[in-house]
C-alpha cells in the first residue's frame, strides 16, 4: 500500500483522496502550477520535511508518494531550478517543504538537503489536468483601499516575517482589525500561518491566488494579486501588514506587487542582512524605507552603522525595549 502525502500547495483545492487519478502527459503541455504526483528517490541524510495542508511537517521516506505542484525557484540562498528543467528521466526535487517540484540546477552548499523524486504523473480530474489556478475563488469586485504596512528584504532569510508578526501584534493590541498576505516568495504555509498566530484575521498568501512561486510571467502576477488584494480589500479589516518574500530586485515580482500597494502604503520596514546591503537596496530599489530591521539591526554597532551609511533608522525587533519607539512610529505613519 502507497504512503500518500498531500503537499500544503494543495491547501486550496478541493482534491479526492487516494487512490487520485493521474497520467503522464507530454511535456508540452506542462505548466507551473500544474498539479502532479511524485515519487521520493532513496537520498543520503535526512532532507526537508513535507508541509502538510496543515502548515504540520512529516518526513516522507523513499517510495512514498507526494501530491504538489510543478514550480520555478530562484533562492539566493537556498536552490535555483523549475520544472522546465526536468530531464528524460523524470527526476526532479521538492524545493520546498510546501512541494514546489521541479529539477534544481544550482544549490547553496549551507542549505538543507532536499528531496529527490521522481514525475509520476499529472492528477487529472474530468478528464483534463487539474492546476492551481482553477482551484482560485472568484474574486470580490472590491478595490483594495487598506492603510498598508510593507515589509521587504535585501534577501530571504532577512528576518522579514519576524518583523510583519511584530507589526501585527502591535496593531492588534492597539484594537485595530489587521488582515495580513504573503505577497511573493515559494510557497511555504507556515509564513503565513505565524501572522494567523500574531493576531491578523484574514491571513493570505500568493497559493490563495493559484500560485507556487511568484517566478511567473508579470501578467500572470499582476491578476493574480489583483484578486487577492480584493479578498483583503473585502476582510472588514482597517490595516494591511504584507510580506514581500526574498527582495523587491529577485525574479519574485517583488518590484510589481510594490507597484500594485505603492499608493495604499504607509510604513515600510526593509529587514537588512548587515548595514551594507541597506545601501545596496536604497540604491538599487529606490524607494527609501521608513525603518530598517533584521540582523542589520542586531547590535547598537549594526544600528549606528546603518545610521551613518544611510541616516535611516534601525531597531531591534527581537528586543522589547525597541517596541515602544516602533510602535510610536507605526501609530504616527498610520494616522497621518
């Protein structure tokens, strides 16, 4: 008997249980977001984890059967590949715990090992391939109009999540109603999750809107975010708290979803790796932020190395102390 795990990316979609009806089509007619089946390759180690719909983790073992989504990847500091990139042979990775597959072709030696499989087949049902996208609900015909706190990084791991729960806890403890997003980034339902935890209600990310990853073509992430932000719009919320996963200048459309909330923000927080890359960002991206975060902001030296580069204001978000001036400068932005 197969052991069967569905992936968090089908979180969305309404799919029967196993034994799930699937075949393998021509390559032509693969897609991102196409839904598929693989199955785990005998590895060395001990990868990542499988995400269940959950947002709980299991360790699939080899021969075990995983239900996710063909997807691109471009991580500075974790993998690079796409399901384009998947050989003859089938073999492929999941190149996140939330079962993004796809064949990675460049990976960080300091990252987690991930898991090898192989294509079985697409999941077809009433006789065609199933994709994410037709699992999407139908938009509200809402603008989006909500007061918007924006928090973005100079890469993943940049402390960006961290920083949007404290945001939000801020806020939800003032009384204020916070819908919170994940705009971009690979999908992993965790993120999104510890905002739900933080106090936000509704919690989204770009899966709601039918999307693996945000390396997709502009056109593609344009209207799926439009969506979105009409759900969010439509929440009976009064403030935003939106993640923008890895950095505005990475192939994750981090620049467009900017552009679609540049008139709404209010306050944005860049979560910096160290004082250098807050200039590399101001100068690159643009757009000067309203505070700087994250491990750039771990000392009082981090601090006052920001301040003299750039004369940006950093905290330590981690430290309660900083919380008192964060949340002076949260509440003036939002007021003004």
């Amino acid at each position: 008997m197969d052991t069967v795990f569905y992936a968090s990316c089908t979180r969305i979609a309404e799919l029967p249980p196993w034994p799930l009806p699937h075949r393998v089509l021509p390559r032509g007619e693969w897609a991102a977001g196409d839904y598929v089946v693989g199955r785990v390759l005998p590895f060395r180690g001990r990868p990542e984890p499988v995400e269940l719909p959950s947002g709980r983790e299991v360790e699939a073992l080899p021969g075990d059967l995983v239900v996710g989504a063909f997807a691109r990847r471009a991580a500075t500091l974790e993998a690079v590949g796409s399901f384009e990139d998947i050989g003859e042979d089938g073999r492929m990775d999941s190149m996140t715990e939330g079962g993004c597959f796809g064949r990675v072709t460049s990976r960080s030696p300091l990252s987690k090992s991930l898991m090898p499989m192989e294509y079985v087949g697409h999941v077809i049902l009433s006789g065609r391939k199933t994709t994410m996208r037709d699992w999407v609900l139908q938009p509200p015909d809402v603008s989006y109009a909500l007061p918007t706190v924006l928090v973005v990084g100079t890469s993943m791991s940049a402390g960006k999540t961290l920083s949007a729960r404290v945001a939000v806890r801020h806020l939800v403890h003032a009384g204020v109603p916070v819908a919170a997003a994940k705009v971009t980034g690979a999908g992993r339902y965790h993120d999104v999750l510890s905002l739900g935890d933080a106090g936000a209600s509704p919690i989204f990310d770009f899966v709601d809107a039918g999307l693996p990853t945000t390396v997709v073509e502009p056109g593609l992430f344009q209207e799926a975010m439009s969506g979105l932000l009409a759900h969010m719009g439509a929440s009976g919320a009064e403030v935003a708290v939106i993640e923008a996963g890895a950095s505005p200048l990475e192939p994750y459309n981090g620049r467009a979803a900017v552009d679609l909330l540049r008139e709404h923000l209010r306050f944005t927080i860049l979560c910096a790796s160290d004082p250098y890359a807050v200039v590399g960002i101001r100068d690159a991206w643009g757009v000067p932020p309203d505070l700087v975060a994250g491990p750039a902001a771990n000392t009082t030296a981090g601090i006052e190395l920001v301040r003299r580069l750039t004369g940006l204001e950093a905290l330590n978000l981690m430290r309660r102390e900083s919380h008192p001036r964060f949340q002076a400068l949260l509440g003036e932005a939002l007021a003004a």
